[in-house]
C-alpha cells in the first residue's frame, strides 16, 4: 500500500492531500482536540491552520509513515520526529489511527483474496500473492491481475497501491518499489541486470544496516558487485549460511514458499514516553498506562481469537538499557485484569528506582480456546478504563 498510514488519515482529511504529512508520535490527543475544536464542522473543512504542525512537536517519537510530499525533504518512515521538524518544520503531523489502520487493512486484503486466494499476509499494508493458477493472471505478464487488483482496492478503499510481479518474493518485493505510488513493474528473469544490479545492496530485502555496512567495508556497494563475488569469498566473512543467501539473493533467486497460515507467536504492546517517567513520583500515571496496554493486549487477544500463559513485560530506562521478565502459568488467559495482575508480577523483579522511556506489555505461548485440553475459565472482571491499579 501507498504510504498506508498517511493515505489513510488523508481520507478523512482531503484537504491535506499533496501537503507534507507525517503520521506518528504515537497518541491522538493532537487529533482529538482537533475534533473537539471544530464539533460540528465536516472533517473536510476543517482549515489548514488548525492542524498541528511538525515543528511544535516535543519528544521522542518516531515517524510512522510520510506522504511522498513530505518524503521530498528527506523525511521517511523511522526518523525520529524532532529531527523530521528541523528539515520539514511545517509539515502537518498526525498520530495513527490504528482502529482505522486495521478496518483499511481488512479491506484491501478482501478484496485481494476475492481475485487471488493464495496469498500470505505479511503485515498491515503488504501482501505476497501467487497468482500461478488464476485464470486469466498471465495476461500481459500479469499486468491486467495487477490493474484489476488496484481498481478493486480503490473502489473498496480510496486507498492506491503499488504491485510488483516477479517469479518470486524477492524480486516482487523489489519491484513493488519501482513505480510508487499507484505503479505496476514487471519484472522478468532477463531484467536482473539491467533493472536489480545497479540498485544498492540494502535494496535486497534481508539485508539490513549491520550487513550493508559490513559489505561496504569489502567494497561491495551494489547488488552487481555483490553478484560478482564467488559464493566462497561471502561465506568467509558472512558464514555458510548467510554468505550463500547473500550470493543467491544477488542473482535473484528465492524458492520461498508463500506461508498462507501462521500462528502468531505472542501478542504485544509498547508505549514510549513523551518524558522520562519515575515509578515513584510518576506511579499514578504509570499505573494507568500499564493497565491501558494490557486492555489493549487483552483486545489484541480477544480479535485474533487466541489466549496466552506467558505474560511478560519490557522496560527501556533513561539511559536506553533495555530489561524484560516473563511468568509462565498454569491457565490460558485473555482475561485484561488477569494479565495485569500477572504482569505486575513481572515488575517486581526489575529495579524500579530509576527513570523510564518505554513500557510494554507481551503475552507468548498461545492457543486458541478449542485447542485446550479443558475450557479456560469464564473472563473475570475488566479493568474499568483509566483505573489505575498498583503499580506492582
């Protein structure tokens, strides 16, 4: 999808459509008093004044996604805000919507199962498809699938997207990012070099900031010159295993089946603070935030329709040290105040004497209810929003 989070903010706002944009920062409160200072007026009309700007941004957060607007001044996705704010300062900026992210998600991706069933999800905006067996999907080397298959999501959604059409993930994924926004590439065998070769080695999905540097210290800057290598000089530096999937990736070769259905390994939510907050001196307002992520773990939970016995907690201090602990017990649960309580547990085994950046709440060894071997126990008393229980 097209800067999905951005794109989607900008349905409800049109009148921001081809400005700078930067959704992140983490809570709507920007967005709420937005709609408490205009009640009553269409969203659509709200004046470009009003909306706040990137520049009067103070914390810690991170851009989410940027339109292409934005993008233009060397803002994107994972810069921290207040650096976005000194090379775009009067970009518009707006929390996620992730109520919204997730209906927008469920759309596309209906649709796309309505044309091509086999299909592995890989997130809230990105999909692999294989389309080998759709009748009529070869035609135009699939670009008629890939044009029926955006005018389907737009029609759903108002939402565009880009599709690249490979004979594997890898090369899709590549050529997913040619035409932005709204394209179609299609990219076959005999492209390799002209098209993938002279693109920069962290293009290659699975080569991450650590590997390019490393590549960059042997000289190897572009995926060419990293398909020139023999397999023997990676491995060497890389290892058996990463060295040959390097030297594979490079010309192109994947046989990576689509994973179709996966079970996701835990459920988890994190909050970084806009200051540093003492669990002491800030104990009301840590509390509630506590019980707030394990609310949202406990939905998170309830919607994909599975329960958990690992509960664990994660803390980032002031000065970036990150600890966790987790407590494994006897009874499934998706039960908010069961995991609290749990969770506060964990807390009681880290040092609590010095300041926080970052709380998050996780739940792992799931199951769905039917695959127990006894019925858990009925859902106890919820949390009521904002109470703010002890906070261990």
């Amino acid at each position: 999808m097209d800067a999905f989070f951005a794109s989607v903010e900008l349905l409800r706002y049109p009148q921001l459509k081809g400005l700078p944009l930067v959704i992140g920062g983490g809570r709507r409160r920007e967005d709420d008093q937005l709609l408490t200072a205009h009640a009553g007026l269409p969203l659509s009309a709200i004046p470009l004044a009003d909306f706040p700007r990137l520049k009067d941004y103070a914390g810690r957060g991170v851009i989410t996604t940027a339109t292409y607007a934005a993008r233009q001044f060397g803002v994107g996705s994972a810069m921290g805000l207040m650096k976005a704010a000194r090379q775009c300062p009067d970009a518009i900026l707006l929390p996620v919507d992730f109520d919204e992210i997730r209906r927008c998600s469920r759309a596309f991706k209906a649709v796309i199962r309505e044309i091509a069933p086999v299909m592995e999800d890989c997130g809230v905006d990105e999909v692999y498809i294989d389309f080998t067996e759709v009748p009529g999907g070869q035609r135009e080397g699939g670009r008629v699938l890939a044009r029926l298959i955006q005018q389907g999501i737009f029609e759903a959604t108002g939402l565009t997207c880009s599709i690249g059409v490979a004979p594997n993930q890898l090369l899709a994924k590549m050529a997913s990012e040619f035409n932005k926004p709204n394209g179609i590439a299609v990219l076959q065998p005999d492209d390799l070099q002209r098209l993938i070769w002279p693109l920069p080695c962290r293009k290659i999905n699975g080569i991450g900031p650590k590997t390019d540097e490393r590549l960059q210290s042997l000289g190897i800057r572009t995926i060419g010159e990293l398909a020139a290598q023999p397999c023997q000089a990676l491995i060497g530096p890389f290892g058996r295993s990463h060295g040959r999937w390097l030297h594979e990736a490079a010309w192109g070769r994947d046989d990576s089946p689509l994973v179709t259905h996966s079970k996701p390994v835990s459920v988890s939510r994190e909050t970084t603070f806009e200051r540093d907050l003492h669990p002491r001196h800030d104990r009301a307002e840590l509390g509630a935030l506590f019980t707030r992520l394990c609310e949202q773990v406990a939905a998170d939970l309830s919607a994909k329709g599975y329960v958990g016995r690992t509960i664990g907690i994660k803390l980032r201090y002031g000065d970036f040290k990150s600890v966790t602990r987790d407590l494994t017990v006897e009874q499934h649960t998706a039960d908010a105040r069961e995991i609290r309580r749990i969770a506060g547990q964990c807390l009681k085994r880290v040092d609590l004497t010095r300041q926080l950046r970052l709380l998050g709440v996780r739940v792992g060894h799931l199951a769905r209810p039917d695959e127990l071997a006894s019925t858990p126990p009925a859902a106890g008393k919820q949390p009521t929003p904002g109470e703010s229980l002890p906070l261990f």
